[in-house]
C-alpha cells in the first residue's frame, strides 16, 4: 500500500470519536488516567494528541484546563472538524511527528499506522527531555483487518512495543488491561 492509499483509508475507514459513545466513553478513561497522572500543577505542558482525529479527546483535556493541546492527525477532513470545535489542529503523520512535545497521548493510534517501529521512534524522538509518552493500543488475539481494515497493523503481544520502546524511554508505568477489552495502557520517559 503506497502513502496515499493509506491516507485515504484512514480518512474513510477510521471512526470519528464524536460521533460514537463507545469511542468517547473509552476515550474518557484514558483522559482521566492521563490527568491523574500528569497532576494539576502541570496543565500547561505542551500536549500532543496524535491521531486525535475530530478533536474530541484535546477538547476534552481543554476542558479539564489543559492550555497548551494540540492534535496531529493525518486526516484532513477530521483535522477541519477539530479546528471547528475550536482545538488546535494540524495535518501530522505518527510516523514523521513534528515539534517537541511534553507530553505525546497516543489512544488507539498505532494500530492505524503502516509501521509501528517508525511510528514508535517517530514518538520517542519527539518527546522533549523528561517527557511522557502515554500509549494504548488494544491487543488482539485475531487480525482485526477484515472487519476493520483502517487497523493496517494489530498487535497480540506487546512486547513488540515494549522492546522498540525501552531502547529510547525509560518505562514507568504498565497498566494492562482496562474494561472488557484487552487493551496496554503504559506510560514512557524520555
């Protein structure tokens, strides 16, 4: 699959957060999970959703006081919506991210991209020193791809992340599994 066969895919396959209370109910979880451990005295960190879609999640954060939210998501038509929605939004590609960040969130991301090793440095070499890589990626025993094929990767074991991941950040949180679904939830440092 060329780059831009697999933007297309991604703008027509992957869901739209606002527009699913399943996605905005597991999505709260996370946000919460993130606030909590970022703290209050830090709502001014610089946060990057990346594949934050239509913005639901950054305007989320926005409301719990975060300042400084900005999501980065390959699909133009989502990356519009959030910008209607009043978030910050740019066109960026988890395998090429942009900026230095404090904190980079990454919620049911990765599964979307055509590399995860690119994607994962392309993560940890855009966090700023001391910053947070907040990651969850559900784990799935199938390939997911026929009944989802925006999910162009899947992952059944994480220690595939974990071993590209502990060569850049340092680990400081694995939070297994959450609700029904098998999902990682772990937190990095750069």
């Amino acid at each position: 699959m060329n780059f831009d066969e697999y933007v297309k895919l991604q703008e027509e396959g992957s869901a739209w957060t606002g527009e699913h209370v399943t996605y905005q109910n597991l999505l709260s979880d996370a946000i919460y999970t993130l606030v909590a451990t970022l703290g209050e005295e830090n709502k001014h960190l610089k946060i990057l959703d990346i594949g934050g879609g239509d913005g639901w999640g950054a305007s989320r954060l926005m409301e719990l006081g975060f300042t400084n939210v900005t999501v980065g998501d390959i699909s133009k038509p989502k990356i519009e919506v959030a910008r209607k929605a009043g978030v910050d939004a740019v066109v960026m590609d988890m395998h090429d991210i942009t900026g230095e960040w404090d904190v980079i969130f990454c919620s049911h991301t990765l599964e979307h991209s055509l590399d995860i090793k690119k994607a994962l440095s392309s993560m940890a070499g855009a966090l700023k020193k001391g910053g947070l890589l907040f990651l969850i990626v559900p784990i799935e025993k199938e390939d997911p791809r026929d009944a989802n094929p925006s999910h162009t990767q899947w992952v059944s074991d994480p220690s595939c992340i974990v071993n590209v991941l502990k060569k850049r950040l340092k680990p400081l949180a694995s939070f297994g599994q959450r609700r029904d679904a098998l999902e990682f939830w772990s937190l990095w440092q750069r």
